[in-house]
C-alpha cells in the first residue's frame, strides 16, 4: 500500500507540469483526460513531460520506440509508464549521466 500515496504524489505532479507548460484553456485535468489526441499537450509540454518520466524512471526516454499517443493519452497512462519502466534499486543498474 506503500505505493498509493506515491502515485497520488506522481499524479500531482505531472497535473502541475501540464497546468503550467500546457494549453491554459483546458480546464481540470483529471486521470483520464484525453492529452495528446486534444492537443491539450503541444510538443514543448510533450518535451517537459518526457524530462519528468526520464528523472522519475532514472532513464533515457527514446519516444520514438512506443507509441507515444497511446501510452501517454492520460495522466493514468503515463503514471502507469512511469510504474513499468521505474527503476529497481535491486533490479536493474543505475543510468548512465
């Protein structure tokens, strides 16, 4: 249970980046609305966002290897990236600067 206030912390983050780079007629963002098909995330949003999921998940994100619309459409979707490719201190070797 650990990892609910964590992901709630995430969620506020990632809500407060896209309010401050993001389109300022959006209204609220909630888990499930829709950023990238609305354009509510243009690509210098697209690009802070990307730097966010690179410090959160301790790696290099090559955006051209997923389908970017599809796995970041929501805030949920890419709190749920940042989940899968989070990286393990037990697991996985730390990145590379």
């Amino acid at each position: 249970m650990s990892d609910q206030p964590e992901r709630c912390e995430l969620r506020e983050q990632l809500r407060a980046l896209i309010a401050e780079f993001g389109r300022q007629d959006h209204g609220e963002i909630d888990d499930d609305t829709p950023l990238i098909s609305s354009a509510l995330l243009e690509s210098t949003t697209l690009l802070n966002v990307a730097l966010w999921v690179e410090e959160h998940i301790d790696a290099a994100v090559e955006v051209t290897s997923f389908d970017l619309a599809s796995e970041w459409e929501t805030v949920a979707r890419i709190l749920d990236f940042v989940e899968k490719h989070r990286r393990r201190d037990d697991a996985l070797p730390p990145s590379r600067a």
